[in-house]
C-alpha cells in the first residue's frame, strides 16, 4: 500500500472512531464530549421509564404511587414504533410537569444502514449524512419547540443497535449524529444520544478518545439485566460525559401497574439533563 492510500484509509478509520489521532496532537474541539455545547436548564437524578406511547395525564397521576419521576416521550422522527401518540400535545407536557413528571424528549429519526433492528431497515441514513443530519434535527427542534420544550432541553437521538465495527458504515452514521449533534446546539438545544452500550455507545467512545469533536452531550445507554448504574458502565471511560450526561436503561419490556394502570414499559437511571416546559 502507497503513502496516499495509508493516508485515506487513516482518515476513513478516523472519522468512523476507530483509530486514535497522532501522539502529541490535540485538536481544538477534543472536549466536545467533556463539556455541553448549550448549557442544560435543568437535570434530574433518579428512576424515570420510557414507553411507547405516552400514557394518559390519569395513567401518570396513577403512577404518582411508582418510584418512577421521570418519564420519556417518543415525541417525533419517522423511526418511531408508535407514531399515533393520541395523548401527547402541548397540554399534555404541561400536565405533566404540573405533576411532578420530568420529561425526556426522544427523537427517532433515520437508522444507521447497518442497524441490526429488521424494522428499522426502511429509514436508513442515506448518501448525504451531514445534510440530512442537519434536516433531521431542525424538524426535531422545531417540533419540540411547538410542544412547549423550551431551549436549553436536551433533546435525545434514539439510534438502534447497528453494527459499529463495519467501518464503512460506522463512518456514516457518526456523519449523520455528529451534524445532527452540532445542528441540534447551534439551535439553543441540548444534544442526546440514545443506544446500545455495545454499538451506538461503544461507537460515540471510541470517537471521543480519537478526538473527534461535535460528539452528543448526553449518552443514554442501553444495558439491560445488569445493576441499575450510571457510573459503571464499561463502555464509557470513568470520566467521560460526566457529571450529569448519563442515563441508564437497565431493564426493557417490562410490564408494571401502579395505582390500577397497567404499562408496559422499560426502566432508566437518570442522572441528565430534562425538557424544560413552557
């Protein structure tokens, strides 16, 4: 192999997070996952759970009795398994904040080409990732404005388990989350990433120790029967996104009732930043 083509094929490794830059080279936007692009409003600890739909105002009154004070909403993006939403409105986040609730806007937009979900395969990242990054996060900072979330929220990109180690595509999909990522900033919103410790969250690691810059602020990873934990989990340097950029989805699909209504649901730790409601 000739010296260019050693040079494209560092570069292409690089941008997919799977080589480290040069000893002694630091670049200016090395930080990027240690330090929020916008400062969060507001941030919550404690047990939240997401599920499909967003239950009735009575559903979350009910569950007033549960250990959960968070709750995510699956609030916009064409990969969404339930797109109907009869509840959510404007109104709803207001009743819900009203309650108590602190809520966790998830955005499901275009899936990485080689997610591993079959369902997921229709809505794939396509040839122009930076530009359809960016048009995917002005329709998520628009719709999140029209509900009410304010800025300074975090919004979360939701990206399924994908198979980061095929280069070509991981190359790809960071392209899409880092100029979703940096669109999302530039509009006064709180970037977020959600996914599977072993592929979305590996992946976002690895491209943090290479250094590459305009990373998600907040990593919400997937790692199901385990000990409920947003310190320890092992894909995630000790010190990376941190304090207060992590949530832990510990536990999925499971079903609780609370105050009579039934739901089924997934269980998260958080320890991150929430919507702020107007």
């Amino acid at each position: 192999m000739d010296a260019r083509k050693k040079i494209i094929g560092y570069l292409v490794a690089l941008m997919a997070g799977m080589a480290q830059l040069p000893a002694g080279y630091a670049p200016a936007t090395a930080a990027d996952a240690k330090a929020p692009m916008v400062k969060a409003r507001a941030v919550f600890r404690g047990k939240a759970f997401d599920t499909c739909e967003a239950p009735s105002l009575k559903t979350l009154k009910a569950w007033k009795t549960s250990p959960y004070r968070g709750v995510g909403i699956y609030f916009a993006g064409a990969g969404r398994a339930c797109p109907r939403q009869r509840w959510l409105s404007a109104a709803w986040l207001t009743g819900a904040r009203d309650l108590g609730w602190r809520v966790l806007p998830l955005y499901v937009g275009s899936q990485s080409p080689c997610v591993r979900s079959e369902t997921k395969r229709s809505i794939p990242i396509g040839d122009e990732p930076e530009d359809q990054g960016a048009d995917e996060a002005i329709e998520a900072v628009e719709k999140a404005g029209r509900l009410g979330i304010l800025p300074g929220s975090p919004i979360y990109l939701d990206m399924e388990a994908y198979n980061d180690k095929d280069a070509d595509c991981a190359s790809v999909t960071l392209a899409f989350i880092r100029s979703w990522s940096s669109s999302v900033s530039r509009r006064g919103y709180v970037p977020g990433f959600y996914s599977s410790a072993e592929s979305g969250i590996r992946h976002m690691e690895r491209a943090r120790k290479s250094g590459v810059g305009s990373l998600p602020s907040v990593m919400w990873f997937a790692r199901w029967r385990v000990a409920a934990s947003t310190e320890h989990e092992r894909t995630l340097a000790k010190n990376a996104w941190q304090p207060h950029r992590r949530i832990h989805q510990y536990a999925g699909e499971v079903s609780e009732t609370h105050g009579g209504r039934k739901l089924t649901i997934d269980r998260d730790l958080v320890d991150a930043p929430v919507a702020v409601i107007g």
